[in-house]
C-alpha cells in the first residue's frame, strides 16, 4: 500500500503510516481522504502539534500527554472533542494523518 501526491508513491506499512515522515500539507488530504476524516481547521491544529511534537521528540505523544498539551492552546478540549475529531484513535489517527510514522504504542514512550 501507498499514496500517491503528485507523480509521487510513498510507502507505507501494512496499517497505512508512512515509513518515513513527510511534512508537506498536501499528503495529510491524500491520507485524510483514506481515512473518511473531511479536514476542519481544528484537525489542521492538532496535524501540526503532532508534527511539532514528533520534531521535537522523535516520535509522537501518548494519548494522555497529547491531551495535556492539547489542553494548553484549546482549553476545553477533551477525550471526547479529540475522539470526535479523530474516531480512530485520537493519538495514532492523528500522527498517520499528518504523515507520520506510527506510533510505538503502549510502553514505548
């Protein structure tokens, strides 16, 4: 499986994230589109926090601490609010979407 932007197949694991991150806005529609996720500015805010958070730390933040942060620039935000936004998964939803690799999951934080 892959995506295709532009004239461009970029691969992925058999779950759909990219093996490699990719920054440019233009794959989080093509994976978006893929996941019946129709972007809203508030995706849009939460695409670049987890990609702030995985240039910063390497790999993506838990559920909980991407709540907590979250919770710093939208003050009202919930599970429920991030659910709503990304039903998948809010942390592992999130971070494909945006065009990054998965997350390591429980313990690998």
């Amino acid at each position: 499986m892959g995506y295709v932007v532009g004239d461009t197949t970029l691969e992925t694991d058999a779950e759909g994230y990219l093996l490699e991150p990719n920054f440019e806005d233009e794959i989080v529609g093509v994976i978006a589109e893929a996941e019946n996720i129709s972007l809203t500015p508030t995706h849009w805010l939460i695409v670049q926090y987890m990609r702030d958070a995985y240039r910063e730390h390497g790999h993506t933040p838990n559920f909980r601490n991407m709540l907590k942060d979250i919770q710093e620039f939208m003050p009202d935000a919930d599970s429920k609010f991030l659910y709503d936004l990304f039903p998948l998964g809010p942390a592992k939803q999130a971070a494909k979407i945006a065009g990054l690799p998965q997350p390591y999951g429980k313990g690998g934080y």
